[in-house]
C-alpha cells in the first residue's frame, strides 16, 4: 500500500487509517476518482483492512498466521491486483 500512495500529503508518515483509507480511495491508480462517494477499491475496503491488521500482527507482535490465513491474503492480494490491473486499462 505503502509503495501504491505515495508519501502522505500532510504528515511525515502515513498514519493505519490514513493509509487504508488512501488506498481504497484509489485515485493514485485513476487520478480522475471523486473525492466523494465509494472509492475505487471500496468493495475490498474491509479485505483490505483485514490483510493490513494480519500485516501489523505478524511484523509488531510477532503474531503466527494459520494456513488458511495466509491463503486467503494471498487469494485477497490476486484479487486486488486484477481490479487494479482492469482499472488502468
């Protein structure tokens, strides 16, 4: 998400909530998204959301990630990369 939206516009860092909402927003892949209204990814906001707290559990509280978890992140992330990957054509 990091390497998709950039530096933050405001802030020295991006902040979880920032970030996610950023993200989903979309505009980074179609500049030409409303600020208002869904964003471009808002049907995987929750997916989205879900992949970044197993992120944050793995990499800050050394949380383990049962198989069926890391499938579906994997499933999540094919699934996010193919709309993205539609959106810019």
């Amino acid at each position: 998400m990091w390497a998709a939206v950039g530096e933050p516009p405001t802030k020295p860092r991006w902040e979880h909530f920032g970030l996610i909402q950023t993200f989903v927003r979309g505009r980074w892949i179609d500049p030409q998204v409303s600020m208002h209204g869904p964003g471009a990814l808002e049907a995987q906001r929750f997916a989205l959301r879900r992949l970044y707290d197993l992120r944050l559990g793995a990499d800050y509280r050394l949380d383990t990630v049962s198989r069926q978890d890391a499938e579906w992140a994997v499933q999540t992330v094919q699934e996010v990369l193919t709309i993205i990957e539609q959106r810019q054509k």
